[in-house]
C-alpha cells in the first residue's frame, strides 16, 4: 500500500507565459508524493481545465477521494496495474499523470 500525499506548488514565473486565450503569471501545480517502506517518490502535473479537463479543486477532491493510499507496489506491480487502478478510481486525468510519474520515480 503507497501512502499518498498532495501538495500545491504555486510559484511567480520569471516573465509572463502567454497562449491565444490565457496568460500566466504564476505556475499552480500539484505535487504527488508517494511512499512505501521510507521510500519516497515525487510526481508533479499542471491542471488547466481548457486544457485537462481538470481545476486544482477537481484534482484535490479526487487525491481526497482515493483515501491517501493506492494499493499499488512498485516491487511487485506492474506501471499497468497502477493504470487499471487510476482508471478506475479517478477520472482526473492530471492526478493519474502526477501519480504515475511519482509511481516511476518510487
């Protein structure tokens, strides 16, 4: 069992990041923290709802929703089990990319 913590990391970008419809002056990103055994392993992803479908709000209450723990164990389950399991506990497509890549880093 993977304990799994969230945290939002809100930085000021150096210079303005533009696209057509949106500019940025900070960064909202969520952090994944996975740990099994003393071992720890980080994952981060952007939610932008035009983008991802996803809001910060959206990706919070999902990370709430999966209880702060993922029955997954990188020693013995594949990157795929992790995948059935996100695919079928959260719809939030950010938090499944900040849980894999926290899963590949663990």
């Amino acid at each position: 069992m993977l304990k799994l913590h969230l945290f939002k990391l809100h930085t000021k970008l150096q210079e303005p990041l533009s696209i057509s419809f949106h500019t940025w002056y900070y960064s909202e990103n969520i952090l994944v923290q996975l740990e099994k055994d003393g071992l720890i392993g980080l994952g981060e992803a952007a939610p932008f709802e035009p983008i991802t479908g996803d809001s910060y709000e959206d990706v919070v209450a999902q990370g709430k929703a999966l209880g702060g723990s993922i029955p997954c164990d990188p020693a013995r389950d594949t990157p795929e089990a992790l995948h059935e399991f996100l695919h079928a506990h959260c719809s939030s497509k950010t938090l499944q990319a900040a849980i894999d890549f926290a899963y590949h880093d663990l």
